[in-house]
C-alpha cells in the first residue's frame, strides 16, 4: 500500500496506470512462456509414432478426472488416456519459430521442452506435460520420470507420472525402478514399488526386500504389500504371508486396510497364520487378525463394520467363536 501511495504520489493516477499494466504483462508473458513449452512437447508427440497401448493393462488416469476435486473410475481402460486432445496440449499464444532456437536440432529441443515442462511450477502444466510424454515414450524421458515421481508434490501429478512411465518399456524403466528402491527418500521408493506393481513384471519380485515390507514409513510399506502381494511367485507366497503378519496391528486404517487387503489377495495360506495372530499378546494384533479373517470370508463386509465387531470379540474375550 505504501508502494502505490508512493507512486501515486510521484506519478500521479497515470503513474499507477502504467505500473499495473507493466505487471499485467509480464505475468501473460509468464504464462505465455509456459504454454509455449506445452507447445513444443505437443509437436514433439505429434512428429512420433504413437503405440497402440501400455505395456501394462490398468486404470490408466483419465484426463477429465483432473479438472475437478472428485476423481472419476478409470477402470477397465488401457493405452491412451481417454479424451486427450492434442490441441489441448499444443495450445500456445507464441506461435513455434518463437520458442525453438534455431541453434539446436529439432528433436532435441522437443525432448529438452518435455522435460523442463516436466519441472514446471504449476501443476496443471506438469500433469499435461506427463500426459503427452506418455503418449511418446522416449527413453530419454525414462530417468526424468522416475526422478520427478520423488519429488512431485501432487497426487494427480504422481499417478500421471507413473502411467507415462507404464508406456516405456519394460526393458527401460524396470531395472532403474529396482535401482530406485534403495533410494534413501521415503516418497522415490513408495512411488517406484506403485508402478512396478503397475507394470507388473516378475524381475522385480526378488527386489522386494524383507526391509521394504517392513519400512518405518506407511506408505512405503503400504505399497511393497501392495507389490508383493500381486508378484509373489507360489512356491513363495507362505514366506511373504509370514512376514506380513508381522505387520499385523500397525497403523491407522488405511495402513491396516492395505495390509488386510495384501494378505487376502496371497489366498487360503493365510487361514492358518490368521488364527495363530489371534491369540497374539497385543490386543491390536488380535482384532486386526480377526477382521482379515472376516474380510476373507465375506469381502462385502465393510472394513469399517469389521473394525467394531472385532473390537467386540476382542473385549467380551469371544475370539474364535465367529459365526460359521
């Protein structure tokens, strides 16, 4: 306020005119600029083959999902996410010879335009930057992928990130995401073990670590569970139920959530380890025990609803007389 009483002062009425405009332009001028990285990576994927689909069959994001705060069902779609429209992603106020410096090799400058977008401070702009990558894959893109799902702040951003990354190759983005896991962010592993279990190939099995089912963070844990679960082969599927039961009684509901689900998924092998939890010392223990077991048998059964009548048999001291 003491900056306009001041110009005002100085310059008069005009004087702030002229102020406000100078600001009005260079903040279209940012914008522009930002379009204008869009626009070389939609010309980039328009100058590509595209593929016929992901690598991986999954719920791949849906670009409509994103204009609002309620996220719709992606289930059952594969390959290109549905509805995405170039001229969307190529939309600029520069027209092309603008932004492309001439001293640089076309292709180049697309690719260095994708991954800067990658890096941009709105997340809208870094979400369709994702999309168009996936679009194009490029093991180029393969590593910036990877780093950005470590550091991306935005759920929708991250989940986007890790479709594009299920549009590479296998051969590519499987052994740099193993070599992610070891990583000491807690975020770079919980996201790398999300979209191997997307991706869904057998060479990551051996990577999932005793240490990883075990991470002191949730999410970390949450989705080497998740991971395990789906990659286990069968001749080692007992091992890994032991060492989730483990985990049994850990966290909130969500964590517990995960886990339940993680053990349901590995079959009737868990039956046993089930039963002999509920007996454990910790009262948390035997009523998580309990409502995996109940979820098993009946998985209508809300986890919530679980929750409290497990809380009820583990008080009246009633367990193991569920009803048949």
């Amino acid at each position: 306020m003491d900056v306009l009483l001041a110009v005002v002062a100085q310059f008069g009425l005009y004087g702030l005119l002229t102020l406000g405009l100078a600001v009005i332009f260079a903040a279209s001028r940012v914008v522009n600029l930002a379009q204008a990285d869009l626009a070389m990576v939609g010309a980039y994927v328009a100058a590509r083959p595209r593929p016929p689909r992901c690598w991986r069959t999954w719920a791949s994001p849906d670009p409509l999902q994103y204009r609002g705060s309620a996220a719709r069902s992606g289930a059952g779609r594969t390959g290109l996410p549905p509805g995405l429209d170039l001229d969307t992603v190529t939309r600029s106020s520069l027209v092309f010879e603008e932004v492309v410096p001439m001293a640089m090799p076309l292709e180049d400058t697309h690719v260095t335009r994708a991954l800067q977008a990658l890096e941009n401070s709105s997340s809208s702009v870094r979400l369709r930057a994702a999309m168009a990558v996936g679009t194009a894959p490029d093991p180029q893109f393969v590593d910036k992928l990877i780093a950005r799902c470590a550091v991306e702040p935005e759920f929708f951003v991250r989940d986007m990130l890790t479709w594009a990354l299920t549009c590479h190759s296998p051969a590519e983005t499987v052994p740099r995401l193993i070599d992610e896991l070891g990583s000491e962010t807690a975020q770079a592993r919980s996201q790398a073990l999300h979209t191997l279990s997307k991706i869904g190939d057998p060479r990551a099995w051996p990577a999932i670590t005793r240490a990883l089912l075990t991470d002191a963070d949730d999410e970390v844990a949450r989705a080497a569970w998740r991971t395990a679960a789906g990659l286990a082969p069968e001749g080692e599927r007992a091992e890994l139920a032991g060492v989730l039961a483990t985990q049994l009684g850990r966290g909130e509901r969500d964590t517990q959530l995960s886990l339940s689900r993680a053990l349901i998924a590995l079959g009737e092998l868990i039956l046993p380890i089930l039963r002999a939890a509920m007996t454990h010392a910790d009262a948390r223990v035997r009523q998580h025990a309990i409502v995996t077991e109940r979820l098993f048998h009946d998985p209508k059964v809300g986890f919530d609803f679980a929750i409290e009548e497990a809380k009820r048999l583990v008080a009246l001291g009633t367990i193991g007389q569920e009803e048949a």
